[in-house]
C-alpha cells in the first residue's frame, strides 16, 4: 500500500494528510481529516449526499479519487457556516422544512451554495437543474427549491 501526501484548503483552513492508491474523496474527507458533513448514499455518484466544491464546481466525493485535490480548494457543507451565523441557505431550508429526513441536505445545500456563488439569481429551471444530481426521498423537492429561491430573491438574509 502506497500512501501519497495530500495538501489543499478545506472550507478556507489548509489541510494536509495522507491518502492511498485508490482512495475516494468521501472516505478520505470522513476518516482521513474527519469531515463527516458529505454522506455516503450510494458509492456510485447517483445520489448526491456527497457533493462537494472542488475550486468552485460540485463535484460527487464518490467519484474523486482523494489524491487529485492536492492544492485545491475543497468546499462541504461543514464550512457554509460562520461560527454561529449560519449560511442563508441553511436558515432557508429550515424556514421552508426542506430538510426532513435531513440525509440528502449537505448534499443539497453545497450543490445550492455552488449555484447561488456562480448565479446569485437563479431562474426555478436553473435551481431544479443545479439541483438534479441530489435525490430526496422526503421533501417532494419543492421545499427544497423554494428555500433555494428564497435566498436568491433576498426573502432570507443571515
């Protein structure tokens, strides 16, 4: 077994660890630096939960082998808050109830966060499409989107 020095930012703080040959970003996140924000749903990038930003752009944790983000800015749902202060969207999704179960919300709320950073005023199409890699067995997605447009329309301020 090979181990390989990784160094990147992780919500705005450097981080540095060791991964092995193979390893996937949501394994290395959770054991290796102890993020457990991004969720394990499927191993298949089908779900969502484990969204990440990787320099900006969503990507599935499942998918991304662990050593490539050596110098990147990585981005999960541990980091939207300031402190105490939560993030607009956070205090959106529980105005709107769209976190219930609440597996899929980091997910949801990286993937959201990453659109709103890029296109702070979404159309309904452009949030249902941002969103559509994250599956939610519990809200009907509505909720969800609502919430989304809520911040993108200024109605939720932190």
């Amino acid at each position: 077994m090979t181990f390989k020095p990784v160094s990147f930012t992780l919500n705005g703080s450097p981080k540095a660890a060791f991964t092995t040959d193979g390893q996937n970003l949501l394994e290395f996140l959770r054991r290796g630096v102890g993020d457990l924000s991004p969720k394990y749903g499927c191993g298949q990038g089908t779900c969502g939960a484990c969204t990440v930003t990787i320099d900006g752009v969503p990507q599935l944790a499942c998918l991304v082998l662990a050593e490539t983000v050596d110098g990147r800015h990585v981005a999960t749902a541990a980091g939207l808050a300031d402190g105490p202060r939560l993030d607009p969207l956070q205090e959106a999704f529980m105005e709107r109830f769209a976190a219930q179960c609440g597996y899929c919300t980091a997910g949801m709320l990286v993937a959201a966060r990453a659109l709103l950073d890029a296109n702070p005023r979404p159309t309904r199409d452009e949030v249902i499409e941002a969103i559509s890699g994250n599956l939610c067995r519990c809200t009907g997605y509505e909720p969800i989107i609502d919430a989304i447009l809520d911040v993108a329309e200024g109605r939720v301020q932190a």
